[in-house]
C-alpha cells in the first residue's frame, strides 16, 4: 500500500501507512530493509535528504543480498549530488562500479550518476563520456524508464554549452516519460526546455508545464482523497465486523450469565425462604417462652406480695375482729380503716399489673400510678412529664418508662424508707432524660439491693437506653435515666 501510495505521489501518506507496518516486524526480520527504504524514498522526495541518507543507511544494515545494498548505497550518492556533495557521491559511485555488478541496469544507473557527478564536480570530458556510455547502453538493452534521467542528465550537461542538443535530450526526456505516463520526469524536461530559451515561442512548453503540474496535483489529490476513503471504510467494515462479533459474544455471554442468575436467584430464594421460616417458627417460640416467663414472674411476685403485704394484714384484721367487741363505735371505724388500707394497697397491686395505657390518659395514669405511693409521711414530687410530647413516643418505650417507674417506687418503698422522693422529666431533640431522687437512707453501692434494679436494667437495654445508680449510707438514692425517642 505505500509502495502504491509513492507511485501516485502521497508521499506523506506512503510514511503514514509504512509505519502501521511497524508492529508486525520484528527486529531482524526480512521486511525491515523494504520499509527503510520505503521511508528513504519518501523523505527523498520530500527533499528531506538528510531523513532520506539516515533510512537509506538502515536499510543497507538490514538487507543481505549484496545487489540490494548495492541499490541503497546508490540511492544515498544520488542524495549528495542532490546536496552538491559531489566527491561523497563520486567516492560511493566508483566503489560500486569497481565492483562486479551483474545486473546491466543497475550498471548503467551507476555510470550515467557518476558521469553526472564528474560533470557537477568540474570533471566535464569524463563525466560526458560516462553519461553518453550509460545511455548507449539502456538503449541497447531497452532500459526505457532509465534513458529519462540519462537524458535529463545530458539535457542539464549541455544547457550551457549547446542549447539545442540540451532541447533535442530534454524532448527525448518529455516524450518517453509522456509515453510511460512519468509526470515528475515530464515536468523536469519541461523546466529544462523552459531555461534554456524563455521566449515568446516557448511559451507552450510554460503552458504545458502550468497545465501539467495543476493535472497532478489535482489527479494526486484525488487519489489521496479515495485511498483515504479506501483505507477509512475498509477499516470501518473491519471494525463493524469486530464490533459484531463482539456484540455476539457479549449476547451469549449475557444469555448464559442470565441463566445462571436464574438459577442463583432461585437457590437464594429458596434459601431465603425456608430461612425465614425458621426466624418466624424461632421467634414466635422464643415469644412465647418470653410471654410464659413474664406471666410466671409477675404471677410470681403478685404471689408474694399478696403473701408478704396483704396476708397479714387480713389474718390481723380478722383477728381483730374476732378479739374486739365490734359493737363499740370506735372498734367498728379501727377494723374499717384496716381494711380500707387493705383495699387501696389491693387496688394498687392491681394496677401495678394492668396493661399500661399508652394512649391519651398516659400521663394522667403516669401521675396516678405514682401519687399511690403518697402517705401522711411521705411526698412524691413529679416535674415537667406533661412537657414531652408523648405522642411521637412509641408504645414499647412507653411501657417500659412506666415499668421502671413502677420499680423505683417499689424500691424506694421497700428499702428507702424516703420522707420526700422528686421525679424530674427533661427531653431533647434526640433523648428523654428522668431523674429520680430520694432523701431516703441509701445504701454501700456494693450492698445495693440488685433484683429490681437488675430488671431496670434490662428494661432500658432493650430500648437502648442509658441508667445509672448514685447512692450512699444516709445520703439517698438517685436515679439518672436516657432513653432515646
């Protein structure tokens, strides 16, 4: 491809497409001495000599048919005559022609750039002599293509010293590279023939010239244009035809992994199924135990307090009755006023043990509750409770705020012995805060009593709440509560 491309003139092209050839070549292979000299060729034309002479060099390093090195290291004498480096090329040339060159052509290459080289370096007869020997030569062995530059070459010999052999060579030049269609050697001629006489009859070779090099461009820019499109829709198909595939792959490799999520989502559902499941059964069980538990331990303590407090109050009053003439005023109002504590302290068990109601009437069953523990000796204070909104309080930790309520003033009345007790409720954005305290006799906090604080305890862990106990012989107890909304 970029040998095609330097033949139609796309030289920046022709360099474009050699050096996709790059990756494919390894570094001693049998193409590098070809794509070296591809980029001389193309620098070269590019007048970039010094790129060309260093491409050149490579490709002499890479080839090893002796007849190739041969050509390379005639392109880069060709180069210096270019650059007027004209003992270099002549230094190159004659070591090539004392070799042995069995190829006729190429030695007639050598012969007519080494005569040019004498002619330019001021070795005018030798030089001539040489031109001329190279060109009888292609004639004689119909090198066509290489009688143009021997011509040019003769053509530029005798611009100075006989115009009309110059006219005569550089029309030989024009006609045979209009014959194999050489548009570069045509133009040559045609500047040859336009130097050595500028004149009013000349002015058709000026024509011809001016016609001809705006022909290639345009032809050679056509032709860029359409390699390019060949070279960008071949490369589109290819990608297409790689995208496709792709596209298959990626489809059957979706198909199949679609397949097997099926199947996993499958077994996870199962798996999830038959689990919860077994959550529901351990749960519904582990409730059921909790309720049976609970129900046992409040049967349990309503047992002993109706043992501990009230059976011996009953038993008392019965034997009062028994003991007491009942017909006197004041031992009739004596039983009556024991049995009416019977009564209140049988009416507060009992609420004790309701279900708590956590709607409307919470606070005012909150304050009810407490103010049961009142006496002719003792004071219980409540603070701010009505300032919360309960509302956005949920049931479970509403229960439990009463429960341990209940349980600080079982505690206080069974141990504290308290004159005054103070319940202080205090919220933020995040928390509900209650302070209890009592004047009562405390206690060593290693001495506590743990039953009911133990089951305080628990009831705020389960809400995530927060209790801490402060207390000491004859300076109270205090209870400082969090539970968070």
């Amino acid at each position: 491809m970029a040998t095609i491309q330097q033949i139609n003139g796309d030289y920046y092209g022709s360099k474009e497409t050699v050096t996709e050839a790059l990756p494919y070549i390894k570094k001693k292979h049998i193409y590098n001495g070809y794509i070296n000299n591809i980029f001389g060729v193309a620098d070269k034309e590019l007048s970039l000599y010094n790129d060309a002479i260093y491409y050149y060099k490579k490709a002499i390093n890479d080839y090893t048919d002796p007849r190739l090195k041969q050509s390379s290291l005639s392109n880069i004498a060709a180069l210096y005559i270019q650059q007027k480096k004209y003992e270099k090329a002549i230094i190159i040339l004659e070591s090539i022609l004392n070799n042995k060159i069995p190829d006729e052509k190429h030695q007639a290459r050598i012969e007519d750039n080494l005569g040019y080289a004498y002619f330019k370096n001021e070795i005018t007869e030798k030089g001539l002599l040489l031109m001329n020997k190279s060109l009888d030569k292609r004639n004689q062995i119909d090198d066509i293509y290489g009688s143009i530059e021997s011509n040019l070459h003769l053509a530029d010999y005798y611009s100075s010293v006989d115009s009309q052999k110059s006219d005569r060579h550089a029309l030989d030049a024009y006609n045979i590279a209009t014959k194999l269609h050489s548009v570069d050697e045509r133009l040559e001629a045609l500047q040859v023939l336009i130097s050595n006489d500028y004149n009013a009859q000349n002015v058709k070779y000026v024509k011809k010239y001016i016609a001809l090099n705006d022909s290639i461009i345009r032809i050679r820019n056509n032709f860029k244009n359409k390699f390019a499109k060949i070279k960008y829709d071949s490369k589109k198909e290819k990608d297409e035809n790689q995208k496709l595939r792709l596209e298959k792959a990626e489809n059957l490799l979706s198909l199949q992994q679609a397949k097997y999520m099926r199947i996993v989502f499958a077994i996870v559902f199962a798996f999830l199924i038959i689990l919860i499941f077994i959550l529901v059964r351990y749960y519904r069980n582990r409730n059921r135990i909790a309720k049976i538990k609970t129900s046992y331990d409040t049967e349990t303590r309503i047992a002993k307090k109706i043992h501990d407090e009230l059976a011996n109050d009953v038993f008392n009053a019965i034997a009062f009755a028994e003991t007491q003439p009942l017909s006197k005023e004041n031992t009739r109002e004596n039983l009556l006023q024991k049995l009416d504590d019977i009564y209140v302290r049988v009416r507060g068990i009992s609420k004790e043990n309701n279900n708590i109601d956590t709607g409307e009437n919470f606070i005012k069953n909150i304050r009810e509750m407490l103010s049961t523990y009142n006496s002719n000796t003792r004071n219980i204070i409540v603070n701010n409770v009505e300032q919360i909104n309960w509302e956005t309080i949920d049931d479970i930790k509403k229960i439990t705020i009463s429960r341990i309520l209940q349980e600080l003033m079982v505690n206080m009345k069974k141990h504290s012995q308290a004159k005054l007790v103070l319940i202080q409720f205090d919220n933020d954005t995040k928390s509900i805060f209650i302070n209890y305290t009592d004047n009562g006799k405390g206690s060593e906090q290693s001495e506590m009593i743990k039953n009911g604080l133990q089951n305080m305890e628990s009831r705020i862990e389960a809400v995530k709440g927060t209790i801490d106990f402060e207390t000491a012989p004859e300076k109270g107890f205090k209870a400082k509560i969090s539970i968070p909304k």
